[in-house]
C-alpha cells in the first residue's frame, strides 16, 4: 500500500470478530474470497517495513501487540497490530478477513489502511483514535449524562446498521473495550473483521468476565445465532454508560464460571434491574436490546428510530466535543 493509502483515522485492541451469518448461505457465499482477489488485495495493500515507524507500545496480549506508530510517507499517526501466526492456515484466514475488512468504509467503524507480513507475524494498519477505549470513559466519569449515552448509541448503531446490512457481517464481539472514541467526537467501532482465532490484546479476552458478559443467550448456548446477537450487547453497553459499570456485576461475581448460570439468570430478566434515576426512553430501549427472544430485538435500523436514540440527534457534535475535553482536563488535573 505504502504511499498509495488511503486514510481517514483511529485505532483498539485486536480480538474475535467476524462472524457472517451461518442462517444465511447466499451471504456466505458472497463473501467467500478467491486466490485472484485475495492476491490483488495483497498487492494493494502491502505495506513495506520501511514505510513504518513505530512510536509507542499501547497494548500487549498473548498473541497481539499493538503500537502506535506512523505510516512515514504520509506522516499519518495509525495504530499497528502484530498479530502472532501459528501456521500458514491461520495466516491465509487471517487475510482472507483482512480482505473483507478492507472493503468496510463508514464513519462509525475503524478504518483499515493496509498490512505487512514479517516472520510468524502480521502487521494490521488501523486508524488510530487518541482519546481510546470507551471503557477508559467509563473508569474516568463512572455513570455518563444519558444525552451523553444517546450520543453514544447513535454512533454505534450507525456503524453496525453499516455492518449487518451493507456488508452483512456480524460483530461477534461488541463490548465498551471494542468501542474507540477520538477528541473531535466519533465513536467508531473496532475488531468487526479480524479472525477468531486471534487472541486480542487485552489480557482478560476469552475469560467469563471479559467476554461473555455481552453474550446475548442464543450465543451463550451455543446454538446458532444471528445479527441480533449484536443488539444484545448494544443494549448492555447503553446499560453501563448510563450504569457507569455492568448490570448487576457484584451478584455475577457469585457465580461459579458456568454459562449456563449466567444464561439463566439474563433469562430471567435479572439485568433489568434500573435505578430510579433512569429515564422512561432509557429503560425501554434497553429493554428492547434485551428480549431474550433474538426476533423480538428488532433491528439496528429500527433502534436507530428509537425515541432514546434520536435525543442523541439533537445535540451538536462540537457539544460532545466540548464534554470530552472537559474530561481530558479534569484527568490532567489531577
């Protein structure tokens, strides 16, 4: 790719993501990659070492490091992701989901920028989003104003309105960790395309209470699943930015690390414990995120015309803007 990049900007940690949807085969079928656009993808997107020039570890996982690092020709800051290779199968899955990553253009999802092959790993070049992680929001300010949350969720609909029906992807693997916001105001969703073998960068990845707390039922059973898996976790992370931490964690804590412990308990509608501090809007549009019945939860195009959703439509960008720097400010004084 080297000087022919495209670019737009930001950037998160690696971890299991895409997932088309096994109900539908035609879909699947669509986004089968052959060896000739698999090589044209490769020759487009190659980026040579020399043109990279890594400034700063900013994440570590047992098979992942991600840094921040600069694409030399262009003097664009990106996020670099090495992603370790166990054999030349993992390496030609890995691309073939690259290959669809590439193809993914909208403003609420990360943006791809090219990759390099280097001894037993891959080098991903990604936007880089220098405010972070949600769940870095989420430690600074605990429970956020909900037009704050509206905003939030507005955002994240959009880019997986994007996913499911332009590109019929499933995410797979949405939580606030895989959600990155930048200080002009997007939020942008990350890891949609990148391998299921992959181990992320983040240290709990494929523990209980990192990752399958936003499993919605159907996929905590093991059964098959389908685009509403992902408005599942939309709605607990709607949940935890107005909650400020996830729903009911202290009793989750009590359960032994069995799946179907905790599949029973959101069965039962558990989680749908809110404070009286909720708005009417808020409360019901998680509760339509969380239908245990996957037909129920609607769509993300739908959700998008929720009453809660559209507040978000009303507040001004540069006012989202001003609040984050207002929390980066209060962070540097301290």
């Amino acid at each position: 790719m080297g000087s022919n990049l495209t670019i737009k900007e930001v950037m998160q940690p690696l971890k299991p993501v895409l997932n088309l949807n096994l109900k539908d085969k035609a879909e699947e079928k669509a986004n089968t990659i052959d060896d000739k656009a698999l090589k044209e993808f490769e020759e487009k997107y190659r980026i040579h070492p020399e043109n990279i020039k890594k400034l700063d570890k900013i994440g570590q996982g047992s098979q992942a490091s991600v840094f921040k690092s600069e694409i030399r020709s262009l003097k664009k800051i990106i996020a670099l992701k090495e992603i370790y290779i166990q054999n030349n199968n993992d390496l030609k899955n890995l691309k073939n989901e690259l290959l669809i990553l590439q193809g993914c253009e909208h403003p609420n999802l990360v943006a791809f920028y090219g990759f390099n092959i280097h001894e037993n790993r891959i080098q991903v070049a990604i936007e880089y989003l220098d405010f972070g992680k949600l769940n870095y929001l989420l430690q600074l300010e605990g429970a956020l104003p909900e037009p704050i949350v509206s905003v939030i969720g507005l955002q994240i609909l959009k880019g997986l309105d994007y996913l499911h029906s332009d590109r019929k992807i499933i995410h797979r693997d949405l939580k606030p960790s895989n959600v990155l916001l930048n200080t002009m105001g997007d939020v942008k969703i990350s890891d949609f395309g990148i391998s299921r073998q992959v181990i992320g960068t983040e240290g709990n990845a494929n523990t209980y209470i990192g990752t399958k707390l936003y499993m919605s039922p159907e996929r905590l059973k093991g059964g098959d699943y389908q685009k509403s898996a992902d408005l599942w976790s939309v709605g607990l992370i709607v949940f935890e930015c107005a909650l400020g931490k996830f729903p009911c964690i202290d009793k989750i804590r009590e359960f032994s690390l069995i799946e179907d412990e905790y599949r029973e308990f959101v069965m039962k509608g558990n989680l749908l414990d809110f404070p009286k501090t909720f708005s009417e809007e808020l409360k019901d549009f998680i509760k339509q995120c969380l239908k245990p019945e996957p037909a129920q939860r609607g769509t993300a195009k739908t959700l998008l015309e929720h009453p809660f959703i559209k507040k978000g439509e009303n507040i001004p960008k540069e006012m989202f803007k001003k609040w984050l720097d207002c929390v980066i400010q209060k962070k540097l004084q301290k």
